[in-house]
C-alpha cells in the first residue's frame, strides 16, 4: 500500500500562506549619485522644450518631471498635463535607425535608465513626452435632472459607451431603465425579469445591453426600441452577480460573446446570437463575485472562496491561479477597463464607417493604453475583505507585484484610471484611498465621506474621481492633490451606483431613494 503523506499542519499552512502574501520588494533610490541633464522633446514633432535641466537623479521620479515640463511649459496648477515620458536609445550601431528601441520611464529615471547602464550622469538624456489626456473634464457641480421611475432600490447605472445622453439603471423593481439624459426623462423601461436586477452592462459598440438578474437568468436588450432579443439567458442555478462583454477587437465579427459570473460559482460564456452556453468555467468554490474579460485573450474571474482565477478565454482552461487573499475576494479590475468598455468610441466623437475601420481603432486604442515599455501588459487589481488589495501581472507572475495596505476596514470597490496611472480604492472605513498602479504606491487618502463608500468612478481624462456613499453624497476629487472639489448632496438615501459618462460630460448616479440623479458642470 502507497504510503499517504500526512496533511500539511497548522504551522505550515501559515507558513504557505504568508509566503504566498509575499509582494516583490520595492527598493528606493540610492543617495548620492549627484544630477543628471534632461532634455524634453515633443514626441509628436519632435521640437525641444527649453535648454537641458539638471535634475537630481534621487528626485527625477515621473511625478517630478511631470511638475516641471508643466512649469517650462508655463502651466499653473489648475491647467497641469498629465505626461507620459518614453527615451529612445540606440541597440545596434549608431547610424542604423531600425535598431533603435523605445523604453518607457515607468516610475524614474534611475529604475529605467541608469540602474541598467544604458546611460550615465555624464549624458544628456532626452525624454520624449506625450500628453495623456488631450482634453479636460469638467467637474460636475450641479444636479440637472433628478428623475423618478423606479419603484425601488437602484443597485446598478451605465453610460452609453458613444455618448452621455442614454443611461441605463438596474433596479430592485425587477426592471432596468433607460433614461434619455439630454431631456431629463425615462426613455425605455426594460421589463422581463422576476426578480431584481443587480446588474447592467452596455456592448462596446453600443448595440446591446445585458442585464443579470436575482431571477438566475440573463437577458439582452436592444437600447433604440427597448425589446428584448430573444429568450433569456437561462443555466445559472442562483442568482448573477457580474457580467462581461467579449472586447470589440477580439470578437468575431457580428457573433459577440458574454461572460456571466454567479453565486452557482460557475461562469458561464454565452453565444449572444444563439443564446447557447459555450463554456463553463467551473473551478471556484463559492459564489463569484466578479468577472473582467481582458483585451489579450484572458478572462478574470475573483470569488469568496479567496481566489482569483484567470482562464483562457478560447477554450476556458485555467491559466493561473492567483491565492494571497485572506477572504473573500469582492471586486477585481482590469488597468484596461475603460478602453475595452468604450471600444472606438473616443474623445473626437468620430466613428469609422466600416466595420473593419471599426476593428481597427479599437484594436489600436487598446494596444496604445496598454503597451509599457514595447510590450502589452494588462494588469488587474483585485479587492477584498481581508482589508487589502494585490496587484498583480498575471501574464509574467502568480506573485502579486504589490500588496496595497491601509483600508481598515473591508475594500468594496476597487476602480483603474482610464490612463492606468492611478488606482482608486472604496471602502467601508469611510474613505478611498489612491495608488499609484506601476508599483502600488500609496498616494493620498480621500477623506470626507461619513459613511461607507460604495463605489467611485474616474472621470475620463484621469483628473477626477466621483465615489458614491451611504452618507447620500457624492464627492467630486481632484486626483493630483488629493482634495475634495466638488460635494454634491441631492440623494435622499444612500448611494449604491454612480457612473461617470465616457465623453465626461456627466455623471449619473442610483441608489436607495429610487431617483435616478443626472450631475453636470
């Protein structure tokens, strides 16, 4: 008979736990390395900006740099450009242009630049810069229309991915609504479900909305008439907590796919046109919380058994497993979330005619917010009960990159900035917390809610965050200082949904009052 080796012990479960907590050691900047001269160039037509800078290289971290090309530029604090900083250095021999490379400065010069010997601080570093946002959002300082309609709780609102004047809230009513923002008034009421809607998510292209419901089942709607198409979404045995859509650039052409995330603890892939399962992504143990469809063929699913699992979105096998949390896992975040939820619709408000011109902005939007340094990662944030929030690349690790300490109490909700510099954090200690995403840095903590926030939601340029409360608030933030701009009372209730509009013009915002509450500048 095979000898049975005996079950790990107490003090080696800790042990494997602990060491699975592990987050990759952050190191500082050594003193005493003296200056080094920067040289800013407009990478668009390649223009210097002033003569070269010395900088103290245990100071020449991007937020730095970032205040100072905004001074040479002669930018005041309210008019600061968010920048990128890439340097492109030679590979081969000096004249051969195409062994030329481009390296991205993630957090500061010394990291990317030095550390590695490709420069010292003997040379003229020339930085080429590109704004991140070439447009600024407003922060909204007024309820413009405060809509009634629903006959209970708002649990969940979207935006429209090509504009802000449709919106569309899920209700404990049993119904989702859409509302027609631009006059102030319901526009479709969404009927079919049997019980309450805890979630809606709107198509990329704008073609469709998907709600999931209490009732088990999933159901597809067509935003214009307000119809259902077709039978429900049934085979989940419990209720649907999160819902996914297959990015535009990675679906096959008229035929998109669905991923549902339920307390069954499957996930479930639907064929929207069939209204077929695909796959069953069965491996958690308890109810799934959330779920994310990545731009590079994974999908994220995290769950209350204290995993987060990645699949392979072609066949469904399990690619990583990822196990530091302690409880439950709430929420999970992808650094591309915004670019895969509104696809090719962007600032311009231009859309291509062609289907493959469509493919083809999107395919290029999302490739342009997650390429670092020549390569597209995709990173996820995932939040707990257990008071903390990982960082993680599943692509490269299953160690997570950082282990971002300080909620006291449990994370809600957990959000990245539609630039991916910035995470925020929500949580039931009454505030949120930001982050820096290239290491999990701690910036600021928002203080002012008095009441456990919920959710929050950046503004589209990256420049704001809206969190939504059980205070009944809403609190408008400047992310660059971390303090409060805009407070916006109205709700008679606590807040459970709020949503900032992709174009930033609005933001809508749900919850226990049953009024839907449109917010502008």
């Amino acid at each position: 008979m095979a000898t049975v080796p005996p079950p790990p012990s107490k003090r080696q479960k800790t042990a494997e736990a602990e060491k699975a907590r592990e987050q990759q050691s952050v190191e500082g900047i050594p003193k005493g390395l003296g200056n080094i001269r920067v040289q800013f160039s407009n990478q668009s037509n390649g223009e210097h900006v002033g003569a070269p800078v010395s900088v103290p290289v245990t100071h020449a971290t991007v937020k730095n740099l970032e205040l100072l090309l905004n001074t040479l530029q002669g930018n005041d604090d309210s008019e600061r450009v968010p920048y990128r900083f890439t340097h492109t250095y030679s590979r081969g021999s000096a004249d051969d242009s195409s062994a030329l490379g481009t390296l991205d400065i993630a957090s500061d010069i010394y990291r990317s630049l030095l550390k590695s010997g490709l420069r010292t601080t003997e040379d003229i570093v020339t930085l080429q810069f590109t704004p991140q946002a070439v447009f600024k959002v407003r922060a909204v300082s007024r309820c413009s229309s405060s809509i009634p309609g629903h006959g209970q709780a708002i649990l969940a609102t979207q935006f429209s991915p090509s504009s802000s004047s449709r919106m569309v809230t899920g209700s404990g009513d049993n119904t989702a609504r859409i509302w027609d923002c631009d006059t102030g008034t319901p526009y479709k009421t969404l009927k079919g479900h049997t019980s309450w809607v805890l979630v809606v998510s709107w198509s990329s292209d704008d073609s469709t909305i998907a709600s999931g419901s209490m009732d088990n089942t999933v159901r597809l709607w067509d935003p214009k008439t307000g119809e259902a198409r077709g039978n429900p979404l049934k085979g989940h045995t419990k209720w649907v907590n999160s819902i996914a859509w297959e990015p535009f650039h990675v679906q096959s052409h008229g035929r998109p796919r669905l991923a549902s995330a339920s307390k069954d603890c499957t996930v479930r892939i639907w064929d929207t046109v069939s209204k077929r399962i695909e796959i069953v992504l069965s491996g958690h143990k308890d109810s799934v919380s959330c779920v994310r469809w990545g731009g590079t063929g994974y999908i994220y699913t995290s769950s209350r058994d204290k995993t987060v699992k990645v699949w392979n979105a072609k066949d469904g096998t399990l690619a990583h497993n990822l196990t530091s949390h302690a409880h439950w896992v709430n929420h999970l975040t992808l650094s591309t979330d915004f670019v895969l939820r509104t696809a090719y619709h962007d600032h311009t408000r231009e859309i291509p005619s062609t289907e493959e011109g469509k493919l083809a902005k999107a395919k290029e939007r999302f490739e342009k917010a997650a390429t670092v340094n020549g390569h597209i990662v995709e990173r996820l944030v995932t939040a707990s009960d257990d008071f903390t929030m990982y960082l993680w690349e599943p692509a490269t690790s299953n160690k997570p990159l950082a282990r971002l300490l300080g909620h006291q109490k449990q994370v809600n909700h957990v959000t990245f900035s539609p630039d991916g510099r910035y995470i925020a954090s929500s949580a039931f200690d009454n505030h949120i917390k930001l982050w820096e995403s290239r290491d999990g840095k701690f910036l600021y903590t928002l203080k002012g809610h008095v009441g456990p926030v919920y959710m929050s939601c950046f503004s589209a340029d990256s420049r704001l965050l809206v969190s939504g409360s059980k205070d009944t608030t809403l609190k408008v933030w400047d992310v660059a200082s971390g303090k409060l701009k805009e407070n916006l009372p109205g709700h008679q209730d606590e807040v459970f949904a709020v949503d900032w509009s992709p174009d930033g013009d609005r933001v809508g915002s749900g919850g226990k009052d049953k009024a839907v509450r449109i917010w502008r500048h």
